[in-house]
C-alpha cells in the first residue's frame, strides 16, 4: 500500500490524448492494488506558452519536483518548427525539465509484441521474442562538450566529445543493477579503437563491473552493434552507451519493433523520473480519436517499475496491453491490410479495451 504523486504533462497536439488513457490505467493499478495515487495536471510546451508565455512555467517546474513521478505526453506545434526565429519555443520546456531534474539516464525497452512482429521490415523469426533495454547517457558527450563553434570564417566546425568517468559510472552503474534483474547481459557500445572518451567509457565501464561479477559484460563497437542490432537482435539484454550512440542505435532499435505509436521512455537520475512515449505530438492527428496510447500506457509500466519499484503492477500493464493486441485489437498505425475493420480501434476505445483487461485480471 502506498501514497504516490503524480504530475501529469499532457503538453501538446496528442499529448494530452494518450496521458489521459495513462492516467487512467495508473488510476485503475492503484485501485486493483490497494495503493492512493494523486495526479496533478501541469503545462509544459506551446500550450503553457499560450497560457503563460513561458514553455515551462514555474508552477510546473515546482510541481515536477515535489513529484514521486511524472507522465509526459509530448511537447511541439507546427507553429515552430519551420520557423527557427521563434526565441520561446515548446522544445525549450523539455530540455529545461531534464537538465533541472539531472536526467542523465534515456532509458528504452525495445519489447517485440509478437503479434506485431509483421510490422517490422525485419523477418519475424528474427524478432520474435527480442527484449532489449536501451541505457543511454542524456546530459553528456559530444551534444553538450564544449568548445562547439563555427571556427575559421565559417569553414571549419568542431564539436567535443567528452565524458568524466563519473558521467560514465553512475550510468553503467544503472545498467548493471538492471543487468542483474534481467538475463544478467550487459553490452556496452562504444568506439575505443578510435576515440580517447569512448577508452575512457570502456575502462570506467570494466571497473564498474568488478561490483557485478555475475553479469557478464560484453564490449561492442558501434558500428557492429547497428549490424547486430539487425542482424541478431535476440543477443542483446540490457545495452550501456552514450548520448551519440545511444540517439541513433534507439532510433535503429525502435524500428525494429515496429511502430512509434508502442514505444515508451523513462528518462531518470538520482531523483524523480519522467516517462514518455517516444513519438512527438503528431499534430497530423491531433484531436481525432486516432493516437496510439499504449506507448504512454507501457510509459506507466516502466513508471510503476522504476520509480516505485512496483513489479507486479507494471506487468499487469504489459499483460494487459499483450492481452488486447493478441484478441486482436489495433490502433491504426499498427493494422495490416488483413486485420478486420471492427477490431481498428480508435485511442479511447484501445484504451478502455487495456483498462478493461486490467480489472478483470485483478478481479480473477
Ligand atoms: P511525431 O512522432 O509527432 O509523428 C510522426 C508520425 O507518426 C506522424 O505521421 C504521426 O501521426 C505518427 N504518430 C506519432 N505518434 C503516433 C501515435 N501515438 N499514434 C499514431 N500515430 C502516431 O513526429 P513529427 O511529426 O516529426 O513531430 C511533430 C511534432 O512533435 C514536432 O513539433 C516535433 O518537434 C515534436 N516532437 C516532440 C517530441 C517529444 O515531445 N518528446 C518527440 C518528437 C517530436
């Protein structure tokens, strides 16, 4: 039994759409399991720029940090992005909430639904059962390392790609405490034949593992693990990288599972977390019942499991969302030409199909 605070950011276009459903499954989970979650609505992005004129006002910023958890939707308007000129964009609202919250970790499980292994350009026998869980370093590396500057009239650019080994334990540190929970296999991505920071990565990565002896860590370069990623995807447990690194080698993972529509994120540090779905605020659908919410509906599986250490509640989530997809319901970024047109489902239909599953699951 316990009392939780969640702040909920819906932010823009479908945001506010599938944290609904989010908060919705989370309300159930703690009636199913005898828990008192409070929730907390707050803006962030374009909407809190049209009410307040700052994409992060500090009424959200001081709810977020009193928080025991965080849901976001996701932040955009198709207001801003082609017009760099804009000084107060939605954009500005995610990084500040990262950067004060000291999120260093992007964490992203790949789990392959196996019936939606079709949805993949990869053969399902290749995907089928893949369970991968993505530990990418946020506030690091070469997207932050300074000097970073047009040098020499114009004709010369340089970026830094730097990381202390603080940076790289407290990360590797979380990967392995997840390694232990899981297969006990870390990989850790890196590019040590080349670079000075990535032999860094390795040697803080390998003295890090002396306190995991059970786990048995496995060094990759990166660009073999983009092949293997591929090629066999099933090899991998949890994965440690970088921020560069990690930024293309999720985006290469998420297509293997197929849609943006069912993958989620949580983005942690030494205090309270985020969870979000992947996908941005898909303005091409907002407001039309048509959003996928079961990214931000497994965001508050990965909620339940890592900020509350809450197991078997997250998993009643993860079967519920298995459960809806195998009597074969579907939103209709994830139906094929075959899948009958009463089973395409719109996002609150979907959503009542998952919360529906968790009742009854508690109730038998
Ligand atoms: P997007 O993820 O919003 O949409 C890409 C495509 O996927 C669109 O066709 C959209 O309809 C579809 N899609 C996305 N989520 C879906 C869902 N849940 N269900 C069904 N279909 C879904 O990416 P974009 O179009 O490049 O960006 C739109 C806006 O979102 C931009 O303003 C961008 O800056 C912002 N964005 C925000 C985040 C974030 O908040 N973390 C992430 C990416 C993009």
């Amino acid at each position: 039994m316990a009392n939780k605070n969640i702040v909920i950011l819906g932010g823009d276009g479908i945001g506010p759409e599938v944290t609904a459903w989010g908060n919705d499954v989370l309300k159930n989970i703690a009636d199913a399991f005898g828990h008192t979650f409070s929730f907390q609505n707050h803006l962030i992005g374009h909407a809190a720029i049209e009410a307040t004129g700052n994409p992060l006002p500090d009424e959200t910023l001081d709810a977020c940090k009193a928080a025991d958890a965080i849901l976001l939707g996701a932040v955009g308007h198709p207001m801003y992005d082609n017009d760099p000129s804009k000084k107060v964009r939605p954009e500005q609202g995610l990084l500040k909430i990262r950067k004060s919250l000291g999120l260093y970790t992007n964490i992203r499980p790949i789990q392959i639904f196996d019936e939606l292994a079709h949805a993949s350009s990869i053969k399902p026998e290749i995907l089928m059962g893949s369970d991968i869980l993505f530990f990418r370093e946020l506030t690091g590396g070469i997207y932050f390392g300074e000097p970073r500057e047009r040098q020499e009239d114009g004709e010369v650019a340089v970026d830094t790609m730097r990381y202390s080994k603080m940076e790289v334990r407290r990360i590797a540190e979380k990967a392995f405490d997840a390694a232990m929970t899981r297969r006990k296999i870390l990989h850790s991505i890196d590019k040590a034949n080349v670079l000075e920071s990535s032999r860094l990565w390795r040697e803080t990565v390998n003295e890090v593992a002396k306190d995991y002896p059970e786990v048995k860590l496995v060094h990759m370069f990166i660009d073999n693990a983009a092949m293997q990623l591929i090629k066999d995807p099933k090899q991998f447990d949890v994965v440690v990288t970088g921020n560069m690194f990690g930024d293309i080698l999720t985006d290469e993972a998420s297509q293997i599972a197929g849609s943006l529509g069912m993958l989620a994120s949580a983005s942690v540090g030494d205090s309270v977390g985020i969870y979000e779905p992947i996908h941005g605020s898909a303005p091409d659908i907002a407001g039309q019942n048509k959003a996928n919410p079961l990214a931000t509906i497994l965001s508050t599986a990965l909620l339940l499991d890592i900020s509350f250490g809450m197991k078997e509640e997250s998993q009643a989530v993860i079967d519920a969302v298995d459960a809806v997809l195998k009597d074969g319901f579907r939103t209709a970024d994830i139906a094929e030409s075959t899948t009958p047109k009463d089973k395409i489902l719109g996002t609150d239909a979907i959503g009542q199909q998952v919360v529906d599953r968790i009742k009854a699951a508690v109730a038998s």
